[in-house]
C-alpha cells in the first residue's frame, strides 16, 4: 500500500468547520470509538488517529456474513467509513519513547478518544488518570461494551453482543431474536460518544475544565429503545409487538404493488384519516362496512382487510401509488432498498447523499452530514490515511527536528 497516497478530491468548501481548532487524539479500533471521531472530522476537528503494528484491525475486516467489503486497495471499506477526515501517524506507545511522543499529542489536545479495555489501557498508560495529569483540561472519551463498572467492565464487545443484552435483537416483532445487519448499533454508539464529547467541549468552553466521558454499546442500545423501556418497566406491557401484517391496521402497514415494490404507511389516530384512505384506494364502500369499520370510523378486523387490500395494491405500480397518496396528503413511503437510496430525489436535494471522488474507488456517492448549518460547513472531507501516512509532518508540528524523527524511526517507534 502507498503509505502517501493523495486523499479523496473533494470539491473546496467555502465555509469553515464548526470545531475548525479543535484537536483530538484517538487510539481506537473498529468503528464504534472511531466512528465517533470521524463524526468530529466531520465538524472540522483535526483528528490524529494512532496506529502501530499491523494498525487498526478493521483494515483487514474484508468479509462479514458472506459480503465481501474490500476496497480497491484490499483494505475494508468499513475502515473508510471508521476513519474518514483523519490523519495518521504510526507511533509504538508501549516504548518509553513512544510514551513521551503520545504526551506532547496529548498536552495540547482538546480530546483524547479510546475504546481499548479498561485494563489494557492502564497497561499503555492510556487511562484518564494518566492523561490528565498530562493535560489536565483534555476530554477523555471511553466506548466499551457494557459500561466502565460491574462484572462486564473488561470485557470486549462487538455490535451483535450490545442487541443481545438489551433487548434490541426483539424489537422486530419476531418470536425469535433477529440481528439488526450491518453495524447499526457501532454507528449509533458513534453518536452518542460524538454528543458526548461536543457536550464536554461545551462545559470545557464555559467552565475550563476537562473531564473523562463513557459510552457504550449496552448504554446506547438501551438509549435507543427509551419509549420500549419506559412502557415494559412503567406498565409492564411488552412493546416489541408482532411484525405479522395482519395484525396490524392497513393504515400502519405494508403492502406489495404491481412492480413488486412495496409501499408502507403510518398514520395516528386512525379515524382521522380512514376515510381518506379508502377514497383515495377506491374502496369507498368500506366505510358503511360493518364488518370491518366501527361506528367511530375506525378499522376493525385486520386479518379480511390486509387480504382485500393486498388485492388492492397489487393492481397499482408504486409510484402510481405514492402519487395518489401525496395528493391527497396520506402519509406513505417507498420502501427503498438500500442501493436505490442513493437515487432518491428526496435525498438527493437535501444532500444527504453527496458525490465525491475517491483516489482508487472512483466517483461514488456517500452519506452526507445529516445536519444542515446556515453559516458553516460540515461533511466528509476527506478519506481514511493509511498506516502512518503523516507520521512526519505530526512530529515536526510536535516540535521534533529531522534528526529525532531519524532516531525514532530506527528505534521503530515510529514508521
């Protein structure tokens, strides 16, 4: 691989970054630590990523389930998706050497992410009480898989492990525990450790102080079911109902049209808009249906009206569908496939899918910053560095002459 390789062409944004100034420093893996950090390269963050040995493992995560992820280069794409925006510089920290290179990156840094073991990073001298004696004022962002306490603590944990724990691999309805593919949970745990870390920053801005910040898969999982665990512990009700379509209204459902394609709709409360939507379908006659409306209006006897409109749908396209339904204010979707996202209008015109132009990919379209600002910019800026790719120019901003850098890289501390 060229460990000098150009970044991806972007074109230039004439507007800054909302955290332009802000530095952090990451030793990570994978993507839910990682991702996190990505997220503030995102904002305009300097972000150092730091690697040594054989580098981040999700370089080589080429396969998952049958899916073969590798880039051009033979890395794996998700270690793009992990690592965008940041420099890279190699640097063995378990030499003394290396040590005293981390604490110059970290003295000035705004943040410091990390989601190695509890023990292993008191092993690298990588834990909050090392570092803040280092730089009193730094953000210490922990990810984990269950948390910094109990019996788990020091455990490893990928995505599917924090579904388990939480519940989450049920919220499909199914009797049998489904995992939501592919890294759904990392990227939300990528999330909550970037909210983190800008809510440190902002207690940082207003009261000058640093302090030490924990997410993790367990937390975030539960984090996103808070309705789900507000209902079981409150009312002791299961809200992970059934995905069985006839147990659900056609007005909260999805249906199968003429192309094949589906179509899914949700509406609340039900009797507002039963009427317009057996209109709108020509199914009128419906409504003085005893059988299967009540005498509020609302629909009754799910199993005879999800066959009726099943019949319904399957004589209209879904675009002819989604046309009728726009008209008269009904609130539907497509239900997209994943690879015709990157084709809808809707996204498209909002940027939440943008082109560029990756060095040995070529022109693709990613995931825009799902966040608009009216005065400043924000949006991947460039692509992941390989292994050490601004090794020198990171040490030369430390303060370290050609000579050093020499003597380092004989003592293959750095490479």
């Amino acid at each position: 691989m060229d460990a000098r390789r150009n970044g991806a062409q972007w074109k230039p944004q004439q507007k800054s970054g909302p955290l332009d100034g802000v530095k952090v420093v990451e030793y990570g893996v994978f993507h839910a630590g990682p991702g996190g950090t990505a997220i503030l390269g995102d904002l305009g963050a300097d972000v150092i990523k730091i690697e040594a040995g054989i580098g981040d493992p999700e370089r080589y995560w080429t396969n998952v389930a049958g899916i073969d992820m590798s880039a051009p280069n033979g890395e794996s794409l998700m270690h793009e998706v992990s690592n965008r925006n940041k420099r890279g510089i190699y640097l063995d920290i378990s030499k003394p050497g290396g040590r005293e290179i981390l604490h110059r990156l970290v003295k000035d840094a705004d943040v410091f992410l990390t989601n190695l073991r509890k023990s292993t990073k008191k092993k690298l001298g990588i834990d909050y009480q090392t570092l803040s004696k280092v730089n009193p004022k730094v953000i210490h962002a922990n990810v984990s898989g269950y948390g910094p306490e109990g019996p788990m603590s020091d455990l490893g944990a990928f995505d599917p492990l924090g579904q388990a724990r939480s519940g989450m691999m049920f919220v499909t309805g199914n009797s049998e525990p489904r995992l939501m593919h592919l890294g759904v949970l990392d990227q939300a745990t990528a999330i909550a450790v970037s909210h983190a870390i800008l809510t440190a920053l902002f207690v940082k801005e207003r009261k000058g102080i640093g302090q030490e910040v924990h997410v993790s898969l367990y937390s975030t999982a539960l984090w996103l079911q808070h309705p789900n665990l507000m209902l079981s512990n409150a009312l002791s009700v299961n809200p992970c109902v059934t995905s069985a379509r006839t147990e659900h209204s056609p007005l909260r459902n999805a249906f199968c049209c003429k192309d094949g394609k589906w179509i899914l709709g949700t509406h609340h409360p039900e009797e507002k808009y039963w009427s317009v939507f057996c209109h709108a379908t020509g199914q009128a006659h419906l409504l003085s249906d005893s059988t299967v409306t009540d005498e509020k209006g609302k629909p009754i006897n799910y199993h005879k009206l999800i066959e009726i409109f099943d019949g319904v749908f399957a004589a209209k396209t879904r675009d002819e569908w989604m046309e009728i339904f726009q008209k008269n204010k009904l609130m539907f979707s497509s239900v997209l496939q994943i690879h015709e996202v990157e084709k809808d209008e809707q996204a498209i015109v909002n940027q939440y899918v943008v082109p560029c132009d990756y060095k040995g990919i070529g022109k693709i379209n990613i995931p825009g910053y799902p966040i608009h600002f009216s005065k400043c910019r924000a949006g991947t800026r460039h692509e992941a560095p390989a292994i050490g790719e601004h090794t020198d120019p990171i040490m030369k901003e430390l303060g370290y002459s050609d000579d050093d850098i020499e003597t380092f890289r004989k003592d293959e501390i750095i490479k």
